[in-house]
C-alpha cells in the first residue's frame, strides 16, 4: 500500500517512518507537515493510505479526512485521546496514540490491509436484495449471500461502502450505513454511530462509551448514546 505522513512534529513524523519502514507491504510516498500540501499531492498522486495527526495549523486532521477519496484508508495518530470518537465519526481504520508502540501498529497496519483486500474484491455495487423474515440476501464479491440476522455481530461503515462481521466472515458491499440500517429490523439492529451498527442480542457488556459486541469493542457516538440508552437499556435494566 502507497503511504503518505501528515503531522506537524518532525520527530513524530520520523517516528512514524521508522515504523513503516518494518513493514514491506507498505511504501512511503510522501510526508507533510501540514494538511493543505498533502490534500494538493493526493490529488495528483495515488495513496492508499494516511497517517494523519489531528492537531495541526491549518486543515486539522479531522477536516482533512472528510475530503478523501472513498478509496483511500486513514489511521490517526496524535497525542489526544479525546480525539477517539471523533476519529471513528469520519471513518478512520484506526487511532494511534502517540507515542505509537510497535506492536500497536502493527495491528492498526494488519487492520488496514485486511480492508484493502476487502475494497479490492469490490467489482460492482452491492445491495441487499430482499429482506425476509430472519434473514436477507446481499451481493458481494459477484455471488449473493444469504445471511440470518442472528449471525450477524456488527456492521461496520467505511464511507461509500458496510462490513458486515458475522462469526466467521466479513462481507463487503457497496452501499451506505444508513440504507442498510433504514432496511433491518430496529429490535435487533441499533446505530449506535456514524460509523457501526450492532445486534443488541450479542452485547457482551457496555459503559458510556463503548459497548462489547462478542470480541470486537464498538464506541458510542454522543450523537446516538441517549437513544441507545432509552430504548435499548432503560426498558431492559433490572431494578432493585
């Protein structure tokens, strides 16, 4: 994957190289020290994926993810962890906190080219074709899938496009998170934000911020998080 380096701090985008450079499905392209060159070189350059800080003069790095192409992946990286949410509101595959531990990357990079993969296998676009009763058929990858609700743990957004995380298979499709969420049941399926939907009869546990779907953690985006409570706990918390 084609890489660029957005941050502000020299030794952190050194940092940040010395990283990738472990790496060989990663080749570095490019690396800026602020936002506004970097959106002017990827419109002129193919890059799959960005290392983006969010606090910057300028274009933040927030405002900067907005403006990229579908095609092109970001993982954040800054100091701030506040900054967490707002990262998954804008569709980033991951969020690094500086200073970045090696294995953490790691696993931000395995995360990210797991989803080139998946981009890549998309040849056409996608949609559910019929909802039933338990279940709905959905093309991907040119074959149609059949897929029970109860099998499915969350659904992921990635701008123009969903994952659909079942126990043992992810399944892409072109379309947005709000056309598939309008067609699923909402007594199983709740937003809970911009970028996941989850299947209430798989919720492991929760807190004010994030709710444990079986193994994968899920935040809650303060834009849903009154909703979820209301409709989804309030009426099924056990009293005293």
């Amino acid at each position: 994957m084609n890489c660029i380096i957005v941050d502000d701090e020299p030794l952190a985008r050194e940092g940040i190289k010395l990283l990738v450079e472990k790496h060989t499905s990663l080749a570095i392209v490019g690396s800026f020290n602020n936002a506004d060159t970097a959106i002017k070189f990827i419109t002129e350059h193919p890059v799959d994926l960005i290392f983006l800080d969010i606090q910057m003069p300028g274009t933040n790095g927030i405002d900067f993810a907005k403006s990229v192409a579908r095609q092109t992946l970001v993982i954040f990286t800054t100091a701030y962890v506040e900054f967490a949410l707002d990262s998954y509101e804008v569709d980033a595959i991951d969020y690094l906190v500086k200073p970045v531990k090696e294995d953490r990357f790691k696993k931000a990079v395995d995360k990210a080219a797991a989803y080139f993969k998946l981009l890549d296998t998309v040849n056409a676009p996608l949609n559910i074709e019929q909802v039933a009763t338990e279940h709905f058929f959905v093309k991907a990858d040119r074959k149609i899938f059949k897929l029970y609700f109860t099998d499915i743990l969350i659904i992921e957004g990635l701008k123009d496009y969903v994952v659909l995380h079942t126990h043992d298979q992810k399944i892409i499709t072109a379309m947005n998170i709000k056309t598939i969420h309008d067609q699923l049941p909402k007594s199983i399926f709740v937003r809970v934000s911009k970028s996941y939907i989850i299947n209430v009869q798989h919720i492991v546990s929760f807190d004010n911020n994030s709710v444990i779907v079986q193994k994968h953690e899920v935040p809650i985006g303060n834009a849903y998080r009154t909703y979820f409570f209301d409709e989804y706990v309030a009426k099924k918390l056990l009293g005293r």
